[in-house]
C-alpha cells in the first residue's frame, strides 16, 4: 500500500472510531481546534501578566484543555477550576494525572451551580475561555457575581463572548448566545463591574477566526 492511500485509510478510521483522547477533546468542542485553543489560552494570560506566582479561578475548566499549562505554570496550589458538569470530571482528572500535575494541588469542583460556590479566597484572575456564550442571561449574572465575589481588589475576569446580534443556535446541551457589548456592561453593573472590549480573538493570536469572538476584560469598580 502506498504512503499516501495509506495517510487516507489511517484518517478515515480515526473518524469513524476516534481514539480515547480524541473522544475527551470532543467533550469541550471540535478536536482538530483542541491543540490550537489550548495553546492559545496559556499564551494570551501570559501576554496579560500572569505570572506563575498569580492566582487563577478557571471558570467552566472543563477537561483542563486550558487548565493543564495553566496548573503546570503556576506555583503550587494557585489554580482552582470549577464547571457545573459532572460527566467531565473524571476526565479532568485522568489529563491531570497524565500529566503528572498531581504535586501542582489544583482545586477542583465540578457539579456544583455556581451560586453554590464560595471559595472563601480571592484570585488575581478569574478566566473563561468558551463559557459566556453558552450561557443564559440567568447563568450569566451568576457567573458575573461568582468572578465579583472572588476577584482581588486589582483582579481581573478575562472571558471571550460572542459579540453581535445572531439567532441563538445550541451547541450539546447548551444554548450558544450572542450578545451586544452592552448587554454585557449592563449585567457586569449590577455586581459592581465594568467591562472592556480587548478586540477579536483572531486579531489577539487566535487563528480559528471568522465566528465574531471578541475577548472582554471585566473589573471591579473602585
């Protein structure tokens, strides 16, 4: 068989039965973008002034696509990772374990509505990559007054959003929402936080462009 017949029977099998991995990276969006977006996180927190000596609250941390170079990168016992889905924590763990993470001592909770979740310290950051746009105007201002209740004084909550306004579409079992940029400085008030448009993904490093995702910067009000 030929190299190249060879390259299109391999690929053809690895669609119709996706490895193990491939089937965790499903679980939190198409698998040809898991590399690209994973990177792409720990690249642009980096680029904003994480350090490994900051404090991050991963919101909706998912399988840990984003939260394993985070967890890697910061000191010990500085990642906490939250997400209201039980079905993703035991993945979670095993990408954890696999990465010989473990000794980091991130927290992490799953299944547990936000409202529900008090942390009882405050983080230099609080990130959602993928969340805001899967969430109800409901599930939004608890996410806003989650992030305003555990924000450091001079914290910053960094979350890309689907800016625009599009008929509402569902991606699994959540809806995907877009939203103008005041509709968003209009929930960020009500907890005592403003809100800043910080440009597209594409124009900040993300080569997965074309689907209006801008990346907004939320702050306490002094």
């Amino acid at each position: 068989m030929n190299q190249s017949l060879l390259t299109r029977v391999r690929t053809k099998f690895r669609r119709r039965f996706p490895t193990r991995k491939a089937r965790r990276h499903e679980l939190v969006g198409p698998p040809e973008f898991w590399k690209q977006k994973r990177a792409f996180q720990i690249d642009f927190l980096k680029r904003n002034g994480l350090s490994p000596a900051s404090t991050l609250v991963d919101i909706g941390c998912g399988t840990l696509r984003g939260g394993i170079p985070i967890i890697e990168y910061l000191d010990t016992g500085h990642y906490a990772g939250i997400d209201i889905r039980t079905e993703v924590e035991q993945v979670a763990r095993a990408e954890l374990t696999e990465a010989r993470l473990t000794g980091k001592v991130p927290t992490l909770l799953f299944g547990h509505p936000l409202p529900e979740v008090h942390l009882d310290r405050t983080f230099d950051y609080a990130w959602a990559f993928a969340v805001l746009f899967h969430l109800t105007d409901e599930h939004l201002a608890e996410c806003l007054a989650f992030a305003s209740e555990h924000l450091s004084p001079d914290g910053v909550f960094l979350a890309n959003a689907n800016l625009g306004q599009h008929e509402p579409d569902r991606w699994r079992e959540f809806p995907v929402v877009w939203r103008r940029l005041s509709d968003y400085a209009d929930a960020a008030a009500i907890v005592g936080m403003q809100v800043e448009d910080l440009g597209t993904l594409g124009s900040l490093g993300h080569d997965f462009t074309g689907t209006g995702q801008h990346m907004l910067k939320f702050t306490v009000r002094r």
